[in-house]
C-alpha cells in the first residue's frame, strides 16, 4: 500500500516536479512555462491517476486488471489511468510515473531521469 507521503516522495522525486492543487485533488506537474501534469492524487490518497498514452493504459490494465483501469471519460479515452493505491507497489507506481512524466517533461529533461 502506497501512502500519501510515500506517493508525493515518489512523484516529487522526479526532476523538475512540482505538486499544484487541481480541484478535489492535488496534481504533480513538470515546473515549465505552461507544465503539464503526469499524475493526481485523490484527496484520500485511495487512489492516483497518470496520463499515459492508451496504448500504454491499454498494456498496464490488461497486465494487472486489479491495480489499473481506465478513467470511464475522456479523459481516459486519452490514456488517464487510475492506480489503486492500496493494490500497487512502489516500484511499480515509480515506473508508471516515470512513464506519465516522460509525456509532460520536455526532452531536454528525459536525460535528468536516465541520469
């Protein structure tokens, strides 16, 4: 079970990454002129959404059905993937993030994370 402090660690842990709030949710964005975020947390911290692309959510929800699914909106239509934060791991939530930050982080920063 990943905790609020454990998911803010890991999501402030990449580079450049801010946490900003986004309506009933705190959102983790790449600190550039008009950022994007990578992931939400929910404000119980029961779950988290990343911005992946559908091919990537389509692999992940199909691989672990029962930590991953897709948002029923639009926005999942684009790749939003929901975690249950109770059913992940660590290394795997840190895996998907690194995903979802590599979509919102410009290239000259995908260096920082390979490092």
């Amino acid at each position: 079970m990943i905790t609020a402090a454990q998911f803010r660690k890991i999501a402030l842990g990449f580079p450049h990454a801010l946490e900003k709030p986004h309506f009933d949710r705190a959102a983790f964005r790449v600190d550039v002129p008009k950022g994007k975020n990578f992931c939400t947390l929910a404000g119980d911290a029961s779950n988290c959404n990343a911005f992946l692309t559908p091919e990537e959510q389509a692999m992940l929800v199909l691989a672990e059905p029962g930590i991953f699914w897709k948002l029923p909106n639009k926005w999942g239509d684009k790749g939003a993937t929901m975690i249950d934060l109770a059913a992940c791991d660590e290394a795997t939530l840190k895996s998907v993030l690194a995903m979802a930050w590599r979509h919102a982080a410009p290239p000259k920063y995908h260096g920082e994370l390979d490092g």
